[in-house]
C-alpha cells in the first residue's frame, strides 16, 4: 500500500496538483481507513507518513491525520468511494473562483468528466460543513471542487482518484488557454465526441 501512495503522491507533486505540503489522500479498508499524515510532503513520502485510524471511532493514531480526516470519513460513511484524492490544482482552483461549475471543452475531457460542480461553503478546509455537503455530490458525481481550495476525487482505487483530479486539471487548463486566446470555438459537425 505505501508503494501505491508514494507512485501518486509523487504524481500529483509532479505535476503541480499540490504544493510542497498541501493535499491529502486515503483508501478503506472495512471499517478503518489509511491517510495521510498532517502536513505530508506527497511528494516524497515515507512510511510513517501514512496513518491508520477507524472511519467511525477515534484511536491514538488520530492526532496524527490530516486536517481533512472528517470529510475523508464522512465521504466513506455515505457514498461506495474505497479511495480519494484531496489536491489544490491550481488551473482549477482559479476557474472555481469565476465560475459555478466547470464544463469541459475537450472531447477526452467531456468523456472523461461531463460536468465538475463547484461549491461554494464558508468554511473550506476540515470543515463539517465540507463534510456534511461533499458526499452527496460524490454520490453523483467522480470529483468535485471546494470554490477557491482544491478537489475532491473518489475511486474504487487511489489510482482512480487519482485519474479524476489529473484529468479536471487538464480541462481546466484547456478552458484558461482557450479563453485567453479570445477566439470562437470551432465545432465539427461531423465529430463524435462520445464515440471512442
């Protein structure tokens, strides 16, 4: 398991989905659940920087979670996610300051991802208003954005989650070049983008 959180935190390092020690990560395991620790490096973690704890009770472990550990349970709790993804993209962070939700352009991004809906709450980070409304939008839908903080993405694997956060980064920066190339979307008539 370490293995597999060290090949995607070093990923979404890498490819600029989070800062030195920003984002979290997580799978279940039954009743339990292994997180990041508080102020990880994703990007090159080590062993003791995973923490296991139980998703409904408390253990001495806890202290050591990640500030995000409420909304990681509470996405568990109510929705068939065995992994997610916390990240801080920041293509998509800046478009969730403008707009309501995201809408890919792109024909891999509107296959990928038709819709990210976007939510706006007064308090954004390990907030029990985070969780309390993230898991009835994962619910619905594969990863959704915290306006101006960072992505959530669910898998049935880490990887999956992993997949969701790289590809809503990918859509967002084809939005932000395309609007800064003030041009008009050219549509093929002919092209299938839900034919692959």
């Amino acid at each position: 398991m370490y293995r597999e959180f060290s090949r995607i935190g070093r990923d979404l390092f890498i490819q600029g989905l989070n800062s030195s020690h920003s984002g979290n990560m997580s799978v279940r395991l039954g009743d339990r659940l292994v997180i990041t620790r508080r102020g990880s490096m994703l990007g090159s973690l080590e062993e003791k920087d995973l923490v296991e704890t139980g998703i409904e009770k408390n253990d001495s472990h806890i202290t050591l979670a990640s500030t995000e550990i409420g909304v990681h349970r509470a996405i568990y709790r109510n929705t068939p996610a065995l992994a997610i993804v916390h990240a801080h993209p920041v293509y998509a962070t800046a478009l969730s300051l403008v707009d309501d939700e995201i809408i890919p352009i792109d024909s891999e991004g509107q296959y990928m991802l038709h819709r990210i809906p976007v939510i706006g709450l007064e308090h954004t980070v390990g907030s029990e208003e985070a969780a309390r409304i993230l898991p009835e939008y994962l619910r619905e839908y594969k990863i959704v954005m915290i306006r101006g903080h960072g992505s959530f993405a669910t898998g049935q694997l880490i990887e999956e989650a992993y997949q969701w956060t790289s590809s809503l980064e990918n859509i967002c920066r084809i939005i932000y070049l395309t609007r800064t190339l003030k041009g008009e979307i050219k549509e093929d008539k002919n092209k299938k983008y839900n034919q692959w």
